[in-house]
C-alpha cells in the first residue's frame, strides 16, 4: 500500500513588520515623494495664504522661476518640505503599527474593522501633529518668502535650524505651534485616508483570493503582494475621498501660520473664517484646490508605491533572515 502522507500544517499567519521598519519605509516614501512634488506643494501653499489672484498653475511656475531667484526659487523650502515630509510620515506609521498591534492584540489572524482603522490613524495622526507642527510653520514661511532681503519684511529663514530657532526666539511655544490646533483638525484627512486605503486594499485582495477559489481570507497583516497600478488606483481614490471632505482646513491654517503678529493678523481660527467668508466668500476656502487636486494624486500615489515597495523589500529580507535562522537551528 502507499505510504499516506500526513496532512499539511496550517499556514501560518503573516507577522507584521517591526514599528522601525515601518518607519524606515515611511521616511523613503516621504523623501522621494517630496522631491517629486515640491514646486506644486509650494504653489499650492501660495495659492492658500494669497487674498488675491495668483493665476495659472503653468503661469505661476513660471513667474516663480523667472523671479530674482531663478529657477531653484522653484525648490524654495525644501529642506523643512524633506525633513518635514519625512518624519511625518516616519512617525506616522510607526504609531499606527503600534497603535494596530496594541488594538489586534499582536494576533496576526485578527482582522480590524473600518472604525478600529479610523481611530488608530487618528491616533498616530495626532501624536505626529504635536511632533512635527513646527516644521510646518517654517516651511509655509518660507515657501511665502524670498531669498531677496525686502526691508518691508522680515528678513526670511535661512534653512530648517535657523526658521526654528528664530521662531522660538521670537514668537515663543505660541509661534511654534501656531496653527496646531487646525492641524489637529486636519487629523481626519488623514485617518479618512487611511482607513478608505486599508478598506479598498482589504477588499481588493480578498476578490482576489476568491477569484482563486480560496476560502481562507488575510488577516490584518495580510502581506499579499498587489500590482503597483492597483496601489496607485487605491492610494489615489482614498486621498480624493479625503480631500474633498477636509479641504477648507488646509486654507485657514496656510492663513494663520503665514501671519507673524501685526494689527492686521487673524486673532484665531475664529476671525480667521468669519474675514475670509466676509471679504473673499466661499471659494476662499477652496483657493488652491485646483493645484492641490492635481499634486494630490501623483504625490499620493507615489508615496504609497514607494512605501509598499520598501515594505514589501523589508518583508521579504525579514522572511529570508528567519528562513536561514530556522534551518540553522536544524
């Protein structure tokens, strides 16, 4: 008779990357997606603190560039922009890896729901608005300003350590953290984001998995690989949802952190919305969303591709390294 063969083991559940190596793909994706959309990022921030039209995205690039600081006034903050952009989103997904393990009890079989996705990208969004808040205001400043000393303004920042040091030296915790509060607002983009990402990617492997006949489905660590085209249509679909429900935000806290005190300077979020709906009406509030919708989707895309794509780097060398460890134990 043929020797029966045991019954294959049951597939393990995929572990979750470490907190660090999260972070580690966050900060890649922040970089390179900086760099990618900087120019756009700056005129969309232009857009937002003008009271005034400021004309055609191609124009304005133009102008920019063709002003008493040539081409690179194109590139205009973007050292705060990297360092900024990176640690955002570093920090961003290493509490959010932390704050999902804590809520899945590091059970890699555990599936979250859309609401335990909302609060723990709200979470991790808020501890990182307190981080990184700073940075924010600097970079604004100096994307509004020139490297061009004007004897009608303050003289502009430098780089990254000087915005900071003499914004605390001149406008204390209060200037550091100018426009926090409307950042903690801003939280929701992102936790809308996040939680629209992990659906549709949840969602769009298990259609897979079915499609394969496969009863089985991922848990909240399911590592199965997507095409880089279904990361750019997902991660692009979940930043418009989010985008079009938070805007407005973005406006009045672009206001408040351009402005450095003076009889003319917003007194909080308050008067801040009540001037600009008086003198300039609704549209205000949705100035710059042209360029921010057409920055949004390239930037967003390409931040998740290049996260998924070292995620899934990091993931794969995780599992050769325990491979090798396990058959050396043998």
């Amino acid at each position: 008779m043929a020797k029966s063969s045991a019954p294959a083991a049951p597939a393990q559940p995929p572990r979750p990357l470490s907190a660090g190596s999260e972070m580690l793909a966050g900060v890649g994706a922040g970089l390179v997606s900086t760099v990618c959309m900087h120019p756009l990022d700056m005129l969309k921030v232009q857009y937002q603190v003008s009271t005034k039209g400021v004309g055609g995205i191609v124009g304005s690039l133009r102008r920019i560039a063709s002003g008493p600081d040539g081409a690179r006034a194109l590139y205009r903050g973007l050292s705060p922009n990297l360092v900024g952009n990176a640690s955002s989103w570093g920090f961003y997904f290493l509490w959010y890896t932390l704050i999902k393990a804590r809520m899945a009890g590091d059970d890699p079989s555990v599936r979250l729901n859309a609401g335990q996705h909302l609060l723990a990208s709200a979470s991790s969004g808020v501890i990182t608005a307190f981080m990184t808040n700073p940075l924010w205001v600097v970079k604004t400043r100096m994307f509004t300003s020139s490297r061009q000393v004007d004897p009608l303004r303050a003289v502009p920042y430098r780089g990254v350590i000087d915005g900071l040091t003499r914004l605390a030296r001149e406008e204390g915790i209060r200037g550091l953290y100018r426009g926090n509060l409307l950042a903690l607002v801003g939280v929701s983009n992102g936790a809308i984001q996040f939680m629209s990402y992990e659906e549709l990617k949840r969602r769009t492997r298990d259609r897979k998995r079915r499609r394969r006949g496969e009863t089985t489905l991922g848990g909240e660590y399911d590592a199965e690989p997507l095409s880089n085209l279904e990361y750019i249509v997902l991660s692009g679909s979940a930043k418009l949802f989010s985008t079009a429900c938070t805007y407005p935000y973005q406006t009045v806290r672009s206001r408040l952190q351009n402005q450095a005190g003076g009889p003319d300077a917003y007194r909080n979020i308050r008067d801040c919305v009540r001037r600009t709906w008086r003198h300039e009406g609704l549209r205000a509030f949705y100035r710059g969303l042209w360029p921010s919708a057409i920055r949004v989707l390239p930037g967003t895309c390409v931040t998740f591709v290049v996260y998924e794509n070292i995620a899934g780097w990091l993931r794969q060398r995780a599992n050769a390294e325990l491979a090798v460890s396990r058959s050396d134990g043998h």
